[in-house]
C-alpha cells in the first residue's frame, strides 16, 4: 500500500472537535472502507507551534513540512499535523495510507 499528502481545512470547538470533524468529513466524502489517503486514515495530531494563521502562508508551510519529511507528520501511520488558522480553524495535513 501506498500514501497520498493530503491537506484539510475544519473547525471545532476545540481542535479534537476540529480533527473529529474533519475525519469525519473525508470519510464521508472518501468512503469507509480505508486507505482513503486522507486524514479519515488518522487517528492523531500533532498541533505545529509557530506556524502562520494566513490560510495560504499555513498551507504552504505545511507542504513545506511534508517536502522536507519533517519527523513530526512525516509518517502515514502516525500523526496528522494541525496549524491554527483562528476562529476555531484548523488546517490538518500529512500523509495518510492509500
């Protein structure tokens, strides 16, 4: 099996709010079934500090992060990334098993 990058935007109360939310979302829209490449493949986060809030500086901070293999989200089994992008916003990424 492989794995896909995948960005996804959701809010929540909280930022599990925001991750249940969002793995909810991509299951709906991805299927079920499993090995999706989306973040309805993940089961935690890791929130990213010092990232940019500017929706479009975070998302590409976040493929920068993917580009370099960064350790924290670097694995498809392990932790999605989470950047704080304000008023209960979170920008999730990674890579996930497809």
């Amino acid at each position: 099996m492989g794995a896909e990058t995948f960005t996804h935007i959701a809010t929540g109360g909280t930022v599990q709010d925001a991750f249940t939310n969002a793995r909810y979302e991509a299951a709906w829209d991805y299927g079920h079934a499993g090995y999706t490449g989306t973040i309805a493949e993940k089961d935690s986060f890791v929130v990213i500090p010092d990232a940019p809030s500017n929706p479009k500086e975070a998302e590409a901070f976040a493929y920068k992060m993917i580009a370099d293999d960064d350790d924290l989200i670097s694995d498809k089994w392990g932790p999605a990334g989470a950047i704080a992008l304000g008023n209960n916003t979170w920008l999730f990424f990674g890579w996930a098993s497809s």
